[in-house]
C-alpha cells in the first residue's frame, strides 16, 4: 500500500509543477529538482545499491540506425551485469527492432506524440511514462543520447544514479538548455571525441558505468528465424540460385532521396552486365510503394520483387540477411544491412567540396564493419554552399544528391565489388572531379579519413 501512495504521491506533485508551469507558460527545472527530491528521498529511490546494480534503465530516443548501433552498448551491459533486470525504452520506430533483443527483459515504447521542441508538452508526457517505471526502484539508469528530453526523463525515473555525458549549452539538443537540466544527472562522463561513429559513441557510457572494457564492437539486429526461413523459401521459388541485391529507396528526410528514375537506370544497367544472374529485392515501407512500383515495372519481371510496404522493420531485416549486397539510401535498414555483413553501394548527399564537421553524417554514421562505396555530389548547389548542416546538404528534399548520376553508381559498383573480393572493409567515397588535362571529368575515389576532414567547431 505504501509503494502505490509513494507513487501516486510522486505522480501527483509532478502534475500540480506542470499546472503551475502551464498556467505561467513556464517550466522551471529547479522547480523540479527542488519539489520532487526530497519525495525521492522519501520513498527510497535514491538509496544505492549494494553490489551490482539489480534493476537498469536504458533510455534510448533517436532513430533506428542510431538504435542498432547502439546494440552493442546494450550487450555489454548485459554482460556485465547477467541478474539485473533490464528495461529499455526506445522511440516507437525502434519499437519492432527492440522487442526481439535478447539482453534485456522489458522493452517499452516511447509513441511521444508531443512536440519534443515543447519543454511543457514533453514534461506533461513524460508524467504519464514515468508512471510505468517508478514501480521498478531503478538502481541506475543510462541515458545514451545528449538529449534535454531524455535527461529529464532519466531524472523523472526515480533512478538513483543517472549516467550520461557531460553537457555543453551547445551540444544539448532538445528545449532545455544545459545548465537547467545538471542536477538531474549522477554520473557524468567526458564527451566523446570527434569523428567518432555512433557505434563507439555510447560505449564510453557503459565502460563508466561497468567498469569493464568492450570485447565486441560488432552491432547486431535481432530477427526472428522464423521470419529468416520464410525470405529464404519465398527467394528461392522466385529465383533459384539467383544473387539477391536489397534495393531501399526510401529514407525519413527527403535530401536522402536519390531520384527514382536514377535508380531504374542504375538497376537496368547492373542487371544487362551481370547477364541476368542477379535478382532485385525492394524493401522500404509503406510511403515508398508507389516509386518502388515505378521501378519494378522498368525491370524484366522475373528480375525484382516488389516488397516495399509489407512487412515491418524487423521482417524487412530478416530478409536483408537473406541478400549478398545493400543499394540504396541512407536508412535504419542501411545500418541493418551492415549489421548483417552485406556489404553497402549508397548515393551520399554530402558533397565533396563541403568540409566535414565532427559530427558530420557521413564521418559519424557510415555502414559499420564492412565494404562501402558513397557516391557524392562533387560541388554543393548554390544554396548549400555554406552550408554547416551534419547532412551537408540543408534542404528538405532531393537536392544535392540529384547531381549522383548512375554512372557514378555504376562505377562504384564495381568499386564495391573489387573491396569484396580483396577482403577491405573500409569506406570509400566516390565522387565525378574536373579534370584541365582531360575532357570531361574523372572520377576521384577517396578513403574516410577522419583527421583530414575533421574541423573545429564555429
């Protein structure tokens, strides 16, 4: 009776703060600290644990790709700590991908259907899924991105430590600043270095709070072999002894999006040189079935499936794993391909003649841990020129990467082809360079190179 009127009485204090705020159009976070501490205190949330942690909490909120790359942060703290009972909480897009893992033992979703810009709306949220964790006594909890929303959340949890990195007021992302949401956290750690890809980047976190170091970078995905079985069959009647090519033209940003008639010429190329012998599979959701149907019918039938649209993001990962090579845009499912091993041909629309920031898209999230060939645009379009963005490219729809012809595709499928066979699996960028001494143009292919690239901050 007591643990529920704790709870309640928690509950509570947090909704008369979000009136209060409400009605000021206000959210004072010293506020919080200030009121909901000491009830903290009270009901034994803040007490530590001895020994290892018993219950861990888990905050994840950015996108699928980010997810799995985080994969391997979530195992080692598994392993770390094999009695604890996990629980996990993820955006609702990584919901599918997160149900199946099997190194935690509560996933819950958060379907935020709020303005995360809003730190009133997000407070208001957050009341209701905090109301699903207090019930836990968190001895600690992880919050793996530098989110204002997230360390609040965290805070909000009843953890009694509260992981994370060091804030910077030009770091935070999220309505809240940096130096309002400090107190919420216990444990900070320094911030990671530059250039690092988001797979090491949560890694720091759980080494500090394990104390042990990572034995395995390898991200992972988790499908079901059921699902696996069923893409293996469904392939084989469709082409027995074909060579599967996962094609995604899809992605959350339009920038992204290299044409679809770009795609129809590259494919038709590919198919023509390997003399039939490949077969193409059409992954994505439902917002591209319309290009994909586009694509499909300017290919011989039997040489593509159309499955963009059917199935969900884990279904769709079950089947990568069923294809020897990944084309196609920059997505979660890039990142489930590499996590798959199959190697990854993507048009980039960071262009060449940008300077690359830390913390640029390319530097930072490339396919981890196996053969990949970026197509990029040799020279930004007039109102890109200066741009600063993380995707070089600053608008919002096919822009920039519109300059990738199939050409320059084409050519890095053979690029990628040659990687695979002499074993490499480091990335390459490939981009179309005026050449004085030559008509036209020549194509320059550049290695990732992080301290060439890196740039201070503006």
């Amino acid at each position: 009776m007591g643990e529920v009127s704790g709870i309640e009485v928690i509950r509570q204090k947090m909704l008369e703060i979000y009136a209060r705020a409400a009605s000021s159009r206000q959210l004072d976070t010293s506020e919080i600290a200030r009121e909901l501490e000491p009830l903290f205190q009270a009901y034994g949330y803040r007490a530590p644990a001895e020994g290892a942690p018993r219950r861990i909490l888990l905050l994840h909120d950015d996108g699928v790709g980010d997810f799995i790359n985080c994969s391997v942060a979530i195992r080692e703290v598994r392993r770390a700590y094999p009695e604890a009972y996990i629980t996990l909480v993820v955006f609702a897009p990584s919901y599918d991908m997160a149900v199946t893992c099997p190194y935690v033992d509560q996933v819950l979703a958060d379907a935020r259907k709020c303005d995360w810009r809003n730190p009133l709306a997000l407070f208001r949220w957050h009341i209701d899924m905090v109301a699903r964790l207090l019930p836990m006594h968190y001895d600690a909890a992880v919050h793996f991105t530098v989110r204002g929303s997230s360390v609040l959340l965290s805070y909000l949890s009843g953890a009694a430590r509260r992981i994370g990195y060091v804030l910077a007021a030009d770091a935070l992302s999220g309505p809240f600043h940096a130096d309002v949401v400090q107190g919420f956290v216990t444990d900070f750690v320094p911030s990671i270095g530059r250039g690092t890809h988001s797979v090491y980047r949560y890694l720091p976190l759980i080494e500090h709070f394990t104390k042990q170091e990572t034995e395995d970078c390898r991200p992972e995905i988790w499908t079901l072999a059921q699902e696996t079985r069923w893409w293996q069959e469904a392939l084989r009647q469709r082409g027995a002894g074909a060579r599967w090519i996962a094609v995604v033209i899809g992605a959350s940003s339009g920038r992204r999006h290299w044409p679809i008639t770009s795609y129809v010429e590259l494919l038709q190329r590919i198919f023509e040189e390997e003399a039939g012998d490949v077969r193409f599979l059409l992954l994505g959701g439902s917002g591209d079935r319309e290009d994909a149907g586009t694509l499909a019918r300017a290919l011989p039938e039997q040489a593509v499936w159309n499955a963009a649209g059917q199935g969900s993001w884990r279904n769709s990962a079950a089947a990568l794993r069923c294809c020897e090579l990944y084309i196609g845009n920059d997505t979660g499912l890039m990142h489930a391909a590499a996590a798959s091993c199959l190697p990854v041909l993507s048009p980039c629309c960071y262009p060449a003649d940008l300077p690359m920031a830390f913390n640029a898209v390319p530097l930072v999230h490339y396919p981890y841990g196996v053969p990949a060939v970026f197509a990029r645009p040799a020279h930004a379009l007039p109102e890109c020129r200066a741009s600063k963005d993380i995707w070089g490219c600053a608008a919002d729809h096919p822009h920039c990467i519109t300059q990738v012809t199939p050409g320059l595709m084409l050519r890095g499928y053979h690029v990628l082809k040659e990687q695979i066979r002499q074993g490499r699996t480091d990335l390459l960028f490939l981009y179309e360079m005026d050449n004085p001494t030559h008509d036209g143009t020549v194509t320059a292919i550049e290695p990732l190179d992080v301290s060439r690239f890196e740039i201070e901050d503006a």
